[in-house]
C-alpha cells in the first residue's frame, strides 16, 4: 500500500492557490459586517451581497515607487502578507486586467505596518480616462484590516483600477492585498476550498453562522456557494479537542456526505507548524534522521490509509506545513538528532 501513497501526495501549486483564492470569497459569504464603507475611517460595512471571485491576481500591476523587495505585483498576489510599499510618502498602484470584465466590488488591506493611510480609487474602461467614484476619494482607511467597497448600480465595465495611497504621517505607504471581484461562474477555478478545520470546535462552542438570515452549518453554507473541496489540518497529540487524526477522520465524514473533496495539511507536529515553529512531535524527539524519515513514512501511510479504510480518501495532501526552512524540527539541510526544542 506504501506504493500508492504518491497516487495521494499531489503537490499541485495551481490547485492549492485556487484553494486559498475561494478561501477569501467564502469568508466572504459567511462574514455578517466586516468592511468600512467608502470615505469613513470605520470598518462597519457590508461586505459584497453576494459571492464573487476576486479576479486581481490575474492582471498586471505597476507602480509609481516600488520599494525593494516589494514590488507592485505583490499588491495582487492574492496574499495579504505579501506587500507592494513606495518609496515615498505618497504612490500609485495601477492594475490592467488585459480586458474589460465586469466588476461588483473592491477590496483593499493595507500593510499591516502602515499607520492610517488616505486612499483614493479610480477605475477606467480605456487608459486614462479615469471614472472616481465620490464615496471612494480620500477614505481614511486603517493598517491591516480588510476593507469592501462594493459597487452599486449592479457594478461597473472595468479594465484599469488605480488607487492612490498617502501616508498620514509621512512614511511611505503599503498595499497588502488589492482585490477586484468579478461574478464569474465559479466553475473556473476547478478546485474551490475553505479551511474548516475548527468546525467542530465551533459546533461544540455554540458557533452559529447564517446566510441571509438562514441559520447553517460553515460546511453547508459554503457548499451553496460553490465549494467543493475542504482543507483539515493535522497535529500529532494537540490540545484537547484540536485536530488529531480522530477529530480529522469524524469531520472526513461530513465532507464525504456532502459530496465534498478533502485536502489534508499534515503538519508532523503536536501543535501549529510554521517556519518558525517546525517543532519535533514529543513522541519522535531524539531520533536520528533515519529514525525521523522513517517514523515519518510510516505515519504518513498510517493516516492515510486511516482516511481511505473508512471510505473517506484522501484527495490531496500537503506533506508538512510552511516548510520552507525544514520539518519536523528539522531545518533544511541539518543532519543531527533534533533537540527537545525542536532544533538541531
């Protein structure tokens, strides 16, 4: 059975990025009030009515000043993490979607490192001939935290956005994410995930999510909007009630009964992974790299095949979790036995 378990080892970068492009538009379909309205400093307004792609990462951007290391491309990335900052107190960020769609909405985060910043919007069918929206001039709009601007009148014929951002004081502005919605049909991105990893976490705390005013689970809702694929988590001994393989097996069976896919993000860790926490399970720490790629293989085909014993197969897997610099307390490149901190 070793032999197939590459058949499930699918590291697809298209696929996982089309996962977390519908990761944002469902949260938009669950979120009740999480957006600051046109020209005022609150972040108390509705998000888009309805779901709708955010189709920025498919077009171009330029920029007026791009720091180094934060170029205009990042800006449409699709991850707000990922910065475009100016050189200057004040800059420019264009985007060309290579042809005119039709658009419902913006969307806009500021760097998280950005103090409350002055923003202006224009967008234009023909380069130039800029249209400014009156409510989308001057907004003060906080660092960090996600910003909708829907479009009303049934949305606009758009090809260029241009948002025009100043500092309050002074340092030179950044833009984490600029989003531009589109309603698409949602059969063009062939794999259409959210992480619900906590589901059950948020069942059992009494977690009650609605769309348009109808009461349902996380899983049922976003299935009414397109979802067809579920990321879980999962930690080797976590907390109580985090996602260990029973937990991750109970909630395989809901995705399966709602006709879902399941991608499975194995951190090889008791608890969350990431560059700078690829901390050794307690029950592996002390081995060998022999012993750890051993232990490794094997509990990776364990689960799996945990999955696929219950009629619930795994679609797609990640083999750790933001493993860029090692894994399993290992960093890249490192030969000796990991120490109980993790490290070697």
């Amino acid at each position: 059975m070793r032999n197939h378990l590459h058949r499930f080892v699918r590291l697809q970068a298209v696929g996982v990025v089309a996962l977390m492009t519908f990761l944002g538009l469902a949260v938009l379909a669950l979120t009740r009030s999480a957006a600051a309205p046109a020209g005022t400093a609150s972040a108390a307004a509705l998000a888009p009515k309805a779901t709708a792609l955010d189709i920025a990462p498919t077009g171009t951007a330029s920029a007026s000043t791009a720091a180094s290391g934060a170029p205009a491309s990042s800006a449409i990335d699709g991850s707000a993490s990922t910065n475009w900052c100016a050189t200057e107190w004040t800059g420019t960020l264009t985007v060309d979607l290579g042809a005119v769609r039709r658009l419902d909405g913006f969307g806009l985060t500021l760097g998280s490192k950005a103090t409350t910043a002055s923003v202006s919007l224009a967008y234009a069918t023909v380069a130039g001939d800029w249209e400014r929206p009156r409510g989308a001039q001057q907004m003060s709009i906080p660092a960090g935290e996600p910003v909708y601007l829907p479009l009303s009148g049934g949305g606009a014929d758009v090809r260029y956005v241009q948002v025009s951002v100043t500092d309050n004081d002074g340092t030179p502005p950044c833009i984490g994410a600029l989003r531009l919605f589109a309603h698409d049909p949602s059969s063009v991105i062939p794999q259409r995930g959210a992480d619900l990893s906590f589901e059950q976490l948020e069942d059992a705390a009494g977690a009650d999510f609605t769309d348009k005013g109808k009461s349902g689970s996380a899983l049922h809702i976003l299935n009414a909007h397109g979802l067809n694929y579920v990321r879980l988590r999962l930690w080797v001994d976590p907390p109580a009630g985090y996602n260990n393989l029973a937990v991750d097996l109970r909630m395989a069976k809901r995705i399966a009964a709602a006709g879902d896919k399941l991608y499975l993000d194995i951190h090889y860790s008791d608890f969350w992974a990431d560059p700078q926490h690829e901390d050794t399970p307690a029950a592996w720490q002390g081995q060998d790299l022999t012993q750890l790629a051993s232990t490794v293989e094997s509990y990776t085909h364990d689960v799996i095949a945990a999955f696929a014993a219950q009629g619930t197969p795994v679609d797609m897997v990640s083999i750790g979790n933001e493993i860029r610099t090692g894994c399993c307390g290992r960093s890249a490149g490192s030969t000796g036995a990991p120490t109980p901190d993790g490290t070697t």
